[in-house]
C-alpha cells in the first residue's frame, strides 16, 4: 500500500526526507497527513517522525541549508522550512508520565514505542518518503472501515490525556462511518471519565468544538457526546435534538459551525468556549432571530448572506417547520436592498434626534413590507 500527493512530492519535502535518511536516520510521515492521503482529503500539515534527537535534526536540517525553528522543543519537535514548506519533524517518543494534561516524555528509537503513545490506530500510520505504508498497530484497517478507535485500553488511555475524549468525537466525526456507530469501549471509556473533562482549557474545548462542527455531518457525534454525558459537561443546557434535522434543511450547503452551534445552543457558550467577540455577536443573533418572524429578506438586509441562511436554516430545524419557498433567493434580494428613503429626503424639515427617529420609523415600516414598500408610500 503506498500514498501519493502533490504535498509528498514536493520537492522540499523529499529534499529533507532525502537528508535525513542519508545521515543515517528514519524519516516517516505520520498521523494527519497519512490519513488523510488514505482518505483522499486534503493534507494541510505535515508531520514527519525520526528516530534523530532534535538537536540532530537541527544541525542535519540546517547543514543541508534549510531553516529550522524550534516550535516545540520540550516535546521533541522542530519546525524545519524546507523550500517555503513547513514540516514538524518530532523525535520518536514515549511518555513515561502523564497527569491528564501534560506528559513528560522520553525520546525512543523504536516505532513500536512511537505509535502506542498516540491516540487512535488511524493516527498511528506512518509513510515512508516513498508513500510506502508501515503499519505497526492495524490502524489501515481500522481506516478503511472507519473505525475511530484508541490505541491501547480506551479509560486507561483518557486518563492520561482527557482532551481524548473531545478528539474521540471530533475525529468520529470527520472520519467515522455513523452508519456502524461509535466505537463502543471508547464510549463508554468517554462516560467513566466525565471528570476529567473540567480541567481542559477553555481555548482547547473550544478549539475541538469548533473543529468538530464544521465535519460535513457532526450530528451521530454530537448525539453520542450527549449520549456519554460528554455534551452536558462542556456545554451546560445544550441539546442535541435539531441537530439531525437541521443536517437534513443544510444539505448541499457549506458546513457552517456557528449555525450548528446555535442550534444546539448551552448556556454562556461565550466563556464555555472561549468564543471571540465577532463569533459571539454572530451566534448570539442567530438565536435571538430564530424566535422572530422577521422575514429571509428582512434578515439578508440586516445581518448579510451568511447569518441570515443560518437563521433561517436553524428556525426550520428548531420550530419542526418546512423552509420557506425561494429563501435563498429572498436573502439575496434583502442582501442587495437599499432602504429608499435617506436623510436627504427628510431635510431640511426634521434635524437631529427627530429625523433619526423619523428614519427609524421608516426603516421599520419598510422591513415589515419585506423591504417591497416604495420612497413615495414610505414618505406618504
Ligand atoms: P488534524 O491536524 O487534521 O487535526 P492530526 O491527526 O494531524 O489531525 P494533530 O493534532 O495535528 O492531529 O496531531 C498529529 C498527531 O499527533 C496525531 O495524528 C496523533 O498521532 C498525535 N496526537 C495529537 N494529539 C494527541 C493526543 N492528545 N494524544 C495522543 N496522540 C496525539
Ligand atoms: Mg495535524
């Protein structure tokens, strides 16, 4: 079994993998970008494991010319740029100790030792320069079923780094096949282990949820994370039940993980998840909006293409109704309107606060026309 693709036959990334392997070391792609390349998605990151101690791999990277930077040296792991590609080059490991969050690590020379330190048996592949598969713990086959499964015992694993649990459902997600169903010894590893999961940093909960969002149906796992008690830990007052439906309204459409989000819903998601300003402002109008009855255009004016599809996409999940006829085309017609009365038309008649609340009133009278009242009716 071999992988090929454009990010394995550049040549930078072979340039390194060459120098590495003719200092007498291994040079293996693993995790992310393995799977993917299996899995025929794109490879935005590459990691390359070798059994060369970081300050090797310095001085054999930057002896061949290429720049390295140290961007995670306490585990093993340098950056080096290789004709404007970035590639993490990481010493093979083991952990030796582990206390939920951090691990302290000792480098090995075994691949053996290297992969059952890792999470799932799909992360655990690796290539050669050549795309040539080796495969220490059965993760191909697990991959070709898409099994999401744990290296080693499941519980045993969670606790020694619970943001497993998170990464469990998020790759699920992405690459898990609902139709077989969550692994069973890792659901119910998840479920024995809820306590772990108060400890994680906000950023990095919120950094999964995203991710796991934005998969092209995170529904099955958002539905076994309730299921495991995973989704009350996270997100206090969050339900799963439109999720479903809304993934059968979405079909077609870009993945949209606020749209998601809100529909799910949670209290104070803004600090559950270390939401920025603009994410907040944006989930928290989708549903202030999905009890209202203003109407696809009147939302495309008001808040652009984007949130309005999400409300109105959200609204039919959450209210059991159908979507309206031409919605998207009435966002856009809302997307391109112009309110036909501007202060010009009031002046010099009314000034300051009394045209602003002249102007107001009209506003509001036109969006409740669905924008199709006229500068004349609107001054009448
Ligand atoms: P993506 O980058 O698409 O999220 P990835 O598999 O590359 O997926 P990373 O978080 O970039 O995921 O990690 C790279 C690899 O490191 C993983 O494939 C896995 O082998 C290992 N790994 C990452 N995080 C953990 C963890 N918390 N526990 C064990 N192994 C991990
Ligand atoms: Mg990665």
């Amino acid at each position: 079994m071999k992988i090929s693709g454009d990010w394995i036959s550049q040549p930078g990334t072979q340039a390194l993998c060459a120098t590495l392997t003719a200092a007498g070391y291994r040079a293996l792609f693993v995790g992310g970008c393995v799977r993917n390349a299996l899995m025929a998605r794109a490879v935005t990151d590459i990691d390359i494991a070798t059994d060369a101690l970081p300050e090797i791999v310095t001085k054999i990277a930057e002896t061949a010319g290429f720049r390295v930077v140290p961007t995670g040296i306490e585990h093993g792991t340098v950056t080096v740029i290789a004709q404007g590609v970035a590639h993490e080059v990481t010493t093979f490991r083991r952990d030796i100790a582990t206390d939920g969050r951090h691990a302290t690590v000792t480098f090995a020379t075994d691949i053996a030792q290297d992969a059952a330190r890792r999470d799932f048996t799909m992360n655990a592949l690796y290539a050669q320069a050549d795309g040539s598969i080796i495969d220490p713990l059965g993760g191909l086959a697990d991959l070709q079923a898409r099994h999401l499964r744990f290296v080693g015992e499941a519980s045993a694993r969670i606790r020694e780094d619970y943001l497993r649990i998170l990464r469990f459902f998020r790759f699920y997600a992405i690459y898990g096949d609902s139709s077989r169903g969550i692994d069973p010894e890792g659901l119910a590893a998840c479920a024995e282990n809820l306590e772990g999961l108060a400890d994680l940093s906000r950023e990095r909960v919120g950094a999964e949820m995203r991710k796991l969002l934005a998969a092209a149906n995170p529904a099955p796992a958002i539905a076994s994370m309730a299921q495991a008690g995973v989704l009350a830990q996270i997100l206090p007052g969050a339900s799963p039940r439109a999720l479903a439906p809304l993934m059968h309204l979405e079909a077609g459409l870009a993945p949209d993980w606020q749209a998601r989000l809100a529909v799910i819903g949670g209290e104070n998601l803004t600090e559950a998840l270390r939401l920025s300003k603009a994410e907040t402002v944006t989930i928290m109008r989708i549903r202030d909006e999905i009890g209202s009855t203003v109407t696809p255009a009147a939302l495309g004016w008001k808040f652009g293409a984007q949130v309005a599809q999400a409300v109105v996409l959200a609204r039919a999940a959450m209210l059991e109704a159908p979507l309206p006829i031409g919605w998207q085309s009435e966002i856009t017609r809302g997307v391109n309107a112009a309110l036909p009365v501007t202060a010009a038309d009031l002046m010099p008649a009314l000034q300051g606060t009394d045209l602003g609340k002249r102007l107001r009133e009209i506003e509001a009278r036109w969006l409740a026309s669905n924008l199709y009242l006229g500068k004349a009716a609107l001054l009448a």
